[in-house]
C-alpha cells in the first residue's frame, strides 16, 4: 500500500496547474494564414484570431531581421474557413508593398514602406480621421504609380469577405 502525504499532493497540483497556466498565457492566441517573405529578412505576416464570437479579427505584422518592426493591428474581420487567400503587391523593388484578399484585389488592406518603416493602417497619432486615410492615400498612390492597370484602394473592413 502506498501513502501520499496531503502536503506533497496539494504541491503537485498545484505544480500542474501553475505549469498549465504559464503554458495558456504564453499562447498567442493567434495562428498564422500568410507570410509574404519580401527578402533581405523582411516579412509581413497575415494572422487570425484564435477566438470567434460573431467573426475573427485578422492581423497584419511587419517583420524586419526577425524582429517585429509593426506590432500586430487589426486589418479586418471575418470568419476564417481556410478559403482567405492574402497576396502581395510590390513597387520600387520590393521596398514597397501592398496586401490584398484575392477576392477583392483592388482593395489593399496593408501598405508598408520598408524604406520608411511607415505602414497603414497602423495607426501612430493622427489629429483626425482625413488625416490617418491621407496618410494611407500617400502610399496608396506610391503603390498606384508602379501599377497603372490597377485600380487601388485603401481596403475596408469588408475587404476580408
């Protein structure tokens, strides 16, 4: 017959359940549905939101050297079936570069000027509302200049569907 002392088993679950919630709060709560690698280690990663309720939110991030240059900010909403399918843009060599669902192409959800490190939508301080989609028509028209054919502009919300 074996005896468990109380005092060792009160440690051991609660070692267990200090173990799970450092495991639950190092969890993202995010995965991943596109990464674009634009070279010279620079990447924008498209991720969705691990909780649903009525949609998901979905993210964009920059990356440059393995670091992240542009935190995570919500580009849209939606539900993820597997069927969102995220594409790129590129101007002025790949230092520029524009995301679109491939649903709606001429919709771009992200603009990000490596050169600069300015991206929208992410949004810094701006005194207004005109002021922030200014700032994203600016890089709008850069990305527009390298691609005539194109109809650009900046995406909404339902630029996910």
């Amino acid at each position: 017959m074996r005896v468990v002392n109380a005092g060792n088993l009160y440690r051991s679950i609660a070692g267990v359940l200090l173990s799970l919630l450092f495991v639950s709060c190092s969890v993202s709560g995010q995965y991943e549905i596109a990464t674009f690698d634009l070279g010279k280690q620079r990447s924008i990663q498209i991720l969705a939101s691990e909780y649903i309720e009525v949609t998901q939110s979905i993210y964009y991030q920059v990356k440059v050297d393995g670091k992240v240059v542009i935190p995570l900010f919500m580009i849209c909403s939606t539900l993820d079936h597997g069927q969102l399918d995220f594409q790129a843009l590129l101007a002025r060599d790949g230092d520029l570069v524009g995301v679109f669902e491939k649903e709606l192409p001429q919709e771009i959800l992200v603009v990000h000027d490596f050169k600069t490190n300015a991206s929208w939508p992410r949004v810094l301080s701006y005194n207004s509302t005109d002021e922030y989609y200014q700032f994203g028509a600016a890089l709008l028209k850069q990305l527009q200049a390298e691609h005539p054919n194109l109809e650009l502009k900046l995406g909404s919300d339902r630029a996910c569907d």
